[in-house]
C-alpha cells in the first residue's frame, strides 16, 4: 500500500513527483529536497552551510508530515554541484545526524534543479509504537 506524503513546511514539488511516499507500512522516502525555503520560495542563503540546512529542514518537514524523524532514516544522498562544498556541507550535516547514522552517499553532479548547489534525499523505517 502506497500513501502520498504532502506538506506545507517544505517546498512543493517541482515536477511529476509527490514530496514523499510511505509504503509497506513503515518504509518512507523521501524525494531530493533543495534548500528552498517553503515560506518565501527562495534559495535559503547563499552559503553551503545555509543552503544544508535549508534542504536538512525540508526532509525533516516531510519526515514529520510522516510520522517520522531524522532518527528513523536509514539512507541519504547528498547531491553537491561542487565536491570542494563536501566538508562545509558534512559538518552541517553532522549537526543533525549525530547517532545511530544512516547509511549515506555524496556525490557531485553536473548540475541540480534550479542551479542549486545542493539536493537531499532520504529513505527512513517508521518505528512501531
């Protein structure tokens, strides 16, 4: 069984694709966040640093709109339009993620939706209560 995860608190989707999707129960995807602020529709700085936690919040938002946390995920990816970001970006993302880890991918990439320098997606296990 499929359910379509939407929420105000992150930006809506930019194309033919839903923000997340839970499925099975307890699996829960979530698509590529850039660091768009929801509010405002805009890039959330101009920083690596501003930028990963921009796109940290808006999994977060989705994650919750799921009935999930940080805690729950298993895998990221983090997409970089620039490789040279990968250590600014890591301690951000350290800040957030800081035990039981997921499992993670960083890659670089020849570009990103809307020319952002970053993109974030994650796959979380919902806990049963």
């Amino acid at each position: 069984m499929k359910k379509l995860i939407s929420t105000p608190n992150a930006p809506a989707a930019i194309g033919p694709y839903s923000q997340g999707v839970a499925c099975s129960g307890s699996l829960v995807f979530v698509s590529g966040q850039l660091p768009v602020n929801p509010q405002t529709g805009s890039f959330a700085g101009d920083t690596i640093e501003e930028l990963t936690h921009q796109s940290i919040k808006n999994v977060i938002a989705i994650l919750n709109a799921a009935g999930c946390s940080l805690c729950d995920v298993v895998k990221t990816t983090v997409y970089l339009s620039d490789m040279n970001d990968f250590a600014a970006m890591n301690a951000v993302y350290s800040e957030y993620f800081t035990q039981g880890l997921p499992a993670r991918a960083a890659v670089e990439v020849a570009r990103l939706p809307k020319n952002a320098r970053i993109e974030i997606e994650a796959i979380a296990v919902k806990q049963e209560n």
